[in-house]
C-alpha cells in the first residue's frame, strides 16, 4: 500500500469519526438506539411509554409521525438512565 493510499484510508476514517461525535438538536429513534446501545424498538417502546422524554416529529413521509429524542435527553439518560415508569390510577 503506498503513503498516499494509507493517506486517503486515514482521511475515510477521519471523517467518519467526525460524522458520529456530531452533536444533533434532535436524534431519530435509530440513531439514540445505536447511540446507547438498544435496539430502536426497546427505544420507541421507552418513548411510548413515556421512559424517555421525545416528541414526535412528522416525516413528510407518510400519516405518522415519528419518535425524536432531544440532544437534551439524550445527555440526561446517559447521566441518570430511564424516568420511572409512571403507574395510572385509573386503570383497573
């Protein structure tokens, strides 16, 4: 391999790298999953569920929305974990 391809291989990297320690306003459910380690189902059903502060966003892809996790919560769920799960009292 010569210094100009170990060159351009280094400067792939780089960027990539880059790429992901980007910080966003808001994450797609995909990206906080992979971010923290789960599986985007686990993290919708958090958000659902009301575990973790998101909102929905619409796509301008079709009726429904779709799940966004604030950078904010992101931060807060890495330093605190999951909110607790709120019980409703009007269920039997």
């Amino acid at each position: 391999m010569t210094l100009e391809e170990k060159l351009d291989e280094i400067k792939s990297l780089l960027v990539v790298l880059v790429e992901g320690q980007q910080i966003k306003d808001f994450y797609e459910v995909e990206e906080f999953a992979r971010i923290v380690g789960k599986a985007p189902f686990t993290c919708r059903e958090w958000a659902r569920l009301g575990r973790v502060r998101a909102q929905k966003k619409l796509s301008g892809r079709g009726a429904y929305a779709r799940w966004v996790v604030p950078h904010s919560e992101l931060l807060r769920y890495q330093r605190e974990g999951l909110l607790p799960v709120v019980r409703n009292s009007t269920r039997i």
